[in-house]
C-alpha cells in the first residue's frame, strides 16, 4: 500500500479552512439563529410592534407568559419589538450586501473589458 493520501478539493479545503476558525463558526451559528427567529416571528411574537399588551399605560411588566421579556412603558411587548427591530436589521444587511457585490462584479466586469481609470 502507498502513503499517498487522498488530495483536498477546494470546497474541502475551504471548509476545514472555515471550521478551523472559532470566531467564525459562532459567528456564524449566532447569525443562523437570528435567521431562524426572523422567519419564525410571525408565529412566536404574539402581539405586533406597536401592539400593547395590557390597557393601563406607564406600568412595566416583568418577564411572563403574556410578555416574553416583559414591556416598555407603554405596555409594548418586549420580544415582539426586539424580533422585529432584528428583522429589520438583517435585512438591510443583505441588501446592502447584494448591493456592494452587484457594484462590484459590474466595476470589475467593465474594468476587465476596458482597462483605464477602474483597472488602476
């Protein structure tokens, strides 16, 4: 039998390359998690953004069934507002990444077709 091992593709390599990087792999489980709550927030947010939870303003509730994380002190719910505020902020991450990589394939498709002043 011979020593040789088996070579790597490059998706292997990438990643091992990945995995070997503990920021990374929390990084991102956290970002996965997140995901999940945003998809999921219709169906575990009970009440909307705005909505309050009980009728009498300027008393806090603390953490219970009604209210996950408790309420403001208009009576909001808590945990709707943050799974909402979460979704809002993920999605203009992604925009705004779909936005920089379409940017860029098109500068770097002119400046590969023409050359000059991107190509510098």
């Amino acid at each position: 039998m011979s020593n040789v091992s088996a070579s790597l593709t490059p998706r292997q390599m990438a990643i091992r390359r990945f995995l070997s990087h503990k920021a990374a792999v929390v990084s991102c489980f956290i970002l996965s998690i997140l995901t999940l709550f945003v998809i999921l927030a219709p169906l575990t947010a009970r009440y909307g953004v705005n909505q309050s939870v009980q009728l009498p303003p300027n008393s806090f509730l603390a953490p219970r069934a009604k209210a996950w994380l408790g309420t403001d002190d208009i009576g909001r719910d808590l945990y709707s507002r943050l799974i909402y505020g979460v979704r809002v902020s993920l999605m203009i991450g992604l925009v705004s990444a779909i936005v920089s990589v379409t940017i860029g394939a098109l500068v770097g498709a002119v400046s590969g077709f023409r050359g000059g002043r991107f190509d510098e």
